[in-house]
C-alpha cells in the first residue's frame, strides 16, 4: 500500500469536467515537488541578487521587450519622429480644408487627400502607443529589478519555504503535462517571480547521494519493467497452451 499523496490537479480541466466540457488534460504534480521547485528558484534568484547584482539587472533588462540600450536609442528616435510627422500631417490637413473652401482644391482631391492623410496619422498615432509603451517597459525594468533586488536581501534563510516567502515572491506558476519517456518522467513548471516575471534558475546539480539515490531508483524501475514483461509473456503462454488443449 502506498501512503497518500498530496497533488495539484489542472483547475481547468476539473473546472470543464463539472460543466461536461473537456478543456487542458488532466495532468498533476506533487505539492512537494512545487514547493521544491518554488523553493530553489527563489534562492537561485536571491543568490544571483547578491553575488552579481549587475547580471541579475542585465536579465531583467534582456526579458523586457526593449533588450537593449541601444534599441531603446531607436525608439525614442522613431518615437519623435512619429511625433513630428503627425504634427505634420496635422498642417497639411488644415491646408487642405483651406484650399478646398477658397477653391484651389476640388472636393474630390480633397476627399481623396484628406483619406490618405488620415490614415497615415491614424497609424502613426498607432506606433507612438505601441513605441511608448515599450519605452515605458524598459524603463520600468530598473524599478522592478530594484524591488525585486530590496526583496530578496531581506531573506537570509533558504532552509524552508514559508508562506509569507510565497506570498512576497511568487507571482504565479504554470505547470504543463508531464512527459514519460522510458522511466523517466519529466514536467515543464515555469515560476513567475513578483516584479521581474518569469525567471529560469540554472540546473541544479546533485549531489554524490542523490546521484547514488537516482541511480538505485532507475535500476529499481527497470528490475520492475523486465518483471512486469516476463508476467506478461508468462500469461501469453498459458493461454496459448490453453487455447490448444481445447483444440
């Protein structure tokens, strides 16, 4: 008998099966290994905060939507020129309204410029939002890292994931289907940190034991999985056997 486990099921797919919908998979994991990996990312991170503070700015900045200082450059460049271009625009348009009332401009080259020019500042106005916007997101990056950095100097004790921790750090997790190849069994869990967003610690490394304990498990997997085939072909022969009595 194995002893009962506590699991995180896919809300989405209980959420559709209650109204006899099938939406996601499924799919589960252990509390403990979401703590576990909570766990070490908050410390990757905070560790990454203390010994290199410049790196850790630098991946902020790289996740951004604006990587570099050099492309946030480009953008204000483009941004003023939207800028000036729409002004612009602005000019010719009431020029046009001007010659068209006095009779320079037939109402149908004004109509027909008036369209041109509108479109034009409707999608220059476009740009300036979307080139602000990024704008903004890069220049935020540095008030974000900031907090982020102020946050995980106050911790000092990684031993033990804490809910205060959770509730400070963690903005939300994705989890997806795991994946079974062989014995082994692998699952994509992406933890969104407060502040900075999504962040990827490096691959912990085990230690001599848990490479000794991982070892024992997989040849354990793989003593059960020959077991389990020599059962199977033991069944398959005594039904043949039995199937040839009968004949």
């Amino acid at each position: 008998m194995r002893s009962p486990s506590d699991f995180y099921v896919c809300s989405a797919n209980t959420n559709a099966q209650q109204k006899f919908r099938t939406e996601c998979t499924a799919h589960h994991i252990k509390t403990s290994a979401v703590r576990e990996i909570i766990l070490y990312t908050i410390k990757a991170a905070s560790v990454l905060v203390k010994s290199n503070e410049a790196e850790f700015i630098k991946q902020v900045h790289e996740a951004s939507e604006v990587q570099q200082e050099e492309t946030a450059k480009e953008y204000n460049k483009n941004l003023t020129n939207a800028k000036k271009r729409v002004a612009e625009l602005n000019t010719l348009i009431r020029k046009i309204y001007e010659d068209n009332v006095s009779g320079k401009l037939t109402d149908k080259r004004f109509e027909l410029l008036s369209a041109e020019y509108e479109q034009e500042q409707e999608e220059l106005e476009k740009s300036i939002t979307e080139l602000q916007t990024a704008l903004d997101n890069f220049h935020a990056d540095s008030t974000r890292a900031d907090k982020f950095i102020e946050l995980a100097k106050r911790y000092t004790d990684f031993s033990e994931l804490t809910t205060p921790m959770i509730n400070e750090f963690i903005e939300k997790i994705i989890i997806y289907e795991g994946v079974r190849i062989g014995y082994e069994r692998t699952q994509k869990v992406y933890i969104y940190l407060n502040f900075i967003g999504k962040f990827e610690p490096p691959p912990q490394e085990l230690t001599e034991e848990e490479q000794k304990e991982l070892h024992k498990k997989k040849v354990k997997l793989e003593c059960n999985r020959r077991y389990r085939e020599r059962q199977k072909l033991k069944r398959q022969l005594q039904n043949g056997e039995g199937k040839k009595d009968e004949q």
